[in-house]
C-alpha cells in the first residue's frame, strides 16, 4: 500500500508550511485572519484545487491517449460551505471547459466520465461528504 508523508510547521501568526513527497513546498493561513500579507492557500480552497487538479490530470492524459488534444482547457469548482461548525463543502459542482476549433466531444465525455467515476481519488474522497455534479462546457473557436 502506497503512503504519502506530508510535514506541516507552523512559521508564526496563522501561517503554516506544508511540504509534499515531491519536496515542494506550500504556504497555509487562515483567511479570516488575513490582513492582506499572507501569499499561500487556505486550506479549503486548497482541497478545491486538489479535486481539479486531480481530475484534470486523468482528463489530460487520457485525451493525449485517445489523440483528442484541445487547445485550452480549464476547471472550475462551485462549493458550498455548511453553517454550521465543523464547516465543509457539502455540494460541489465541477465544470470543465474544452476549447479547440476542433473539438471531440464523444472523447472528451469518454475522459471526463473515466475520470469522474473510475481514476480520481480526491473525486471519489468528495463524494463521501458532499454531493458532487460534474458538466463539461464545450467551446468552438
């Protein structure tokens, strides 16, 4: 079974640094105490990234696979937080957005669906807690 080791240092007032297996390193803080100085990600917005990162990865290598390339591709994540405390995402949306002036859209819902239901982990992590729709948005230029 594969394991990750990620450490996390607090480096003063709401700040926390994260490095990763890769030895990358990534800038924490607590949005609602920032003043405007803290460059880094706060970590629900971060977990965010991760499910479009994720996601985007298989997308991209797949569409390389089925010789389906696009010019411009982009996600976006729509999440709603709960009101209550402990706050999480509780629905999120996921759209994804092909732009090429020859587009493939049997291929693209071939990745985007693989992707969705079969390759990625923060994906299927997502669905644990929040009701999760995907749409995919298809551009001619």
């Amino acid at each position: 079974m594969a394991k990750n080791i990620v450490t996390t240092v607090w480096t003063g007032k709401s700040h926390f640094e994260s490095d990763n297996p890769s030895g990358h390193k990534l800038t924490t803080f607590n949005k609602s105490l920032d003043n405007g100085d803290a460059v880094g990600f706060a970590p629900k917005a971060l977990m965010l990234s991760s499910l479009a990162g994720c996601s985007g990865l298989d997308v991209v290598a797949m569409l390389e696979k089925m010789r389906a390339a696009v010019a411009d591709f982009k996600i976006e994540v729509t999440a709603e937080l709960t009101d209550e405390d402990p706050q999480f995402y509780n629905k999120v949306k996921v759209d994804y957005h092909f732009t090429d002036p020859n587009l493939q859209p049997e291929k693209i819902q071939k990745a985007v669906n693989l992707s969705v239901t079969k390759y990625c982990g923060v994906m299927e992590m997502f669905r644990q807690f929040a009701e999760v729709e995907t749409e995919i948005h298809l551009h001619e230029i």
